[in-house]
C-alpha cells in the first residue's frame, strides 16, 4: 500500500487550509444575517476608536457690523481597544479512523483527509456561534466570555456613556389605549435623542420567548392584527418577524454550550436601530503565528501538525473578532416587570 503524505502536500498548509474554513457553507445566524455589521480585517490586536463631536448651537443675533459668535472646533475622543484572541484546537489520533467506514457509505473506509475536513465544518460553526453571541454582546453592550458572565468589554464603560432602559408593563397595561403603539414612539425617541441628528431607517428588537409571548398577549396587540387585513399572520409563524410603529419584534432564539447559556436574558427585549453607516463594526485581527504576523486578519484561521509517530493529526485553529456598537448609547433594554 501506498504511504501517502498528506503533510507534505501544499492542501494541508495553513494557507489553504484558511481558505478552506471560510469557504465552508455558511448556516444562519440572525445577527449575522442582518448584515449590519461592517467586517474588516486589521493588521493589528487592537484597534484606535475615534468620535468626533460636534455641538448643535443655537446662533445668537447680533447688530450689523458687530462681532460674530466663534464657531467651537468638534472635540475629538480616542478608545484603544483590545481584539479577543479565541482559540480552538483538536486531535483526531490514527484510531479515529482504523476500522472505520466514510459516513455515508459502506464499503468506502474512513480517510484523515475526510475526517480533518469534517472536524474543520464543527470547528468553523463553533467559531461562528461565537461570533454571534459576541455581535449579541455588541447589540446590548456589555461581550462576554463564554462562561455568560465574565466580561471582555463594557461600551458603556468605554464610550463614557450609559445604558437605556424601557419598561415594558405588560400585565399592568394589557389592552389599556395604545400600549404597543406609544411604547414604541417612546422608543424611538430615546434612540432619536441618542444619535442626534444622524438618520436610521428602522428600530429592530430581539426579543426572549418570554418578552416575545408577553407582546403577542397585549389585548391591543392582539386586536391590531385580528383585524381582516391582517388574518395571515394570524395563521402565520409570525417569530421571524412583526412591525409596529416602525418597530419589527423578531422572538430570537439563541443558546449554546452545556449550561445552555442564553444569547439574550429571558424577559428582557434588545433594540437598536439599523440603516447608520459604521454603527456597528467587527474588526478583525491577525493569528498569532509568524504566517499572520502584521497581515490584515482574516475571519478564521486553520493549521495542522503531525503528531510525533504520526500518531494523528492536531489540527489548530483561531479567531481573534471585536464586534462593537460604536454609540452604545442608542441600544436599549427592554424589560417586562
């Protein structure tokens, strides 16, 4: 029988191994899919945040010939922050293989070659999830790690700003004038006085399974779209998506890990507006290898070693992602008392 290298050919080298991983089909994520999230790879682990504000003045009258009023230069402020370093490894000894037919099929046997790409599909969605769950952390303002507790950046902390709230009073208001209506002008409001003058499309709202069952149990919720026109989404599995008062309630569904830690806090709802350019930005930096070294990073990187004997074949792979709101104070955190 043939000895065939597989590490010697150029397939299994990290350049193409890296080509390999992000080319791998794509499964949905809800975040991600939204595409709200400018990505761009940077050729360093940390990245320089610039704001520059400016000040709405109200200009004074003053006689012909006077002394005008001085326009203010925009104050400019600047946030050095850190990119996380995520890595991921695995091992799949000879014995994973021996024995051990291609699934799928019954007389072809198991192959390392098949069996690191298989690995590499798994490991590329556990990068992935992990990206949403850090562009979650991005939507509500405080990444975590993934233990659902320790915490990697605070925004509020580091933009100088704080949290919004909103309370939502579901049992105490239920079928009371326009509940839904003006809690979402309400909303709207506060994001409007967040972004100042700068214009957004429409106000989105991830909500948990609880806050998401407490809005469809409004009875003025319920009368809206009880009307004749409105019968389909009656029918209709209406979690991908409902809009009000140019609000859409999307019931999002997130959890991983064994303690099944939750992407968002049962009954509690996010929103955040989408349509503002750079609003939300997920940077990415290079490997820590001497390959990646200085080199614009890329989503994922892949490598693999021999193991000593040729026992197996460990294979190594990273992400080092930043995913941030760059004007936290424009997300709000919706709560049901």
């Amino acid at each position: 029988m043939a000895n065939i290298d597989i590490f010697g050919g150029d397939a299994f080298s990290m350049t193409s191994m890296t080509a390999a991983i992000n080319k791998l089909p794509y499964h949905p994520r809800t975040i991600s899919n939204m595409g709200i999230f400018e990505e761009r790879g940077v050729d360093t682990t940390s990245v320089w945040v610039e704001e520059e504000e400016g000040i709405v003045s109200i200009l004074p009258t003053a006689p012909r010939g006077g002394v005008p009023s001085q326009a203010s230069v925009p104050k400019r402020k600047g946030r050095y922050l850190e990119i996380p370093h995520i890595p991921h490894n695995a091992t799949i000894p000879a014995s994973a293989i021996q024995n051990s037919r291609a699934f799928g099929s019954e007389s072809v046997l198991e192959t390392m070659a098949g069996k690191v790409n298989a690995m590499l599909s798994k490991m590329l969605e556990d990068h992935k999830t992990t990206l949403e769950y850090q562009r979650m952390g991005a939507l509500t303002g405080s990444i975590l790690d993934a233990d659902g507790a320790t915490e990697l950046l605070n925004l509020y902390t580091a933009f100088g700003t704080s949290e919004q709230t909103q309370d939502w009073d579901f049992d105490a208001t239920a079928g009371s004038g326009e509940f839904v209506q003006a809690n979402c002008l309400e909303l709207r409001r506060l994001i409007d006085v967040a972004l100042g003058g700068t214009p957004y499309d429409r106000v989105v709202i991830l909500c948990s399974s609880a806050w998401f069952a407490a809005l469809l149990g409004d009875g003025v919720f319920r009368e809206i779209w009880n009307r004749p026109d409105q019968g389909a989404t009656l029918r209709d599995d209406i979690r991908s998506g409902v809009t009000m008062a140019g609000c859409t309630f999307i019931e999002y569904r997130g959890a991983a890990g064994i303690d099944g830690v939750a992407f968002i806090a049962a009954g509690e709802a996010r929103a955040f507006p989408i349509g503002v350019p750079g609003l939300y930005q997920t940077w990415f930096a290079p490997a820590d290898n001497t390959e990646a070294a200085n080199t614009v990073g890329l989503p994922v990187y892949a490598m693999q070693e021999e193991l000593p004997f040729k026992k197996g074949i460990q294979i190594a792979t990273e992400s080092n992602p930043l995913s941030v709101c760059t004007r936290p104070r424009c997300l709000i955190k919706l709560t049901n008392s």
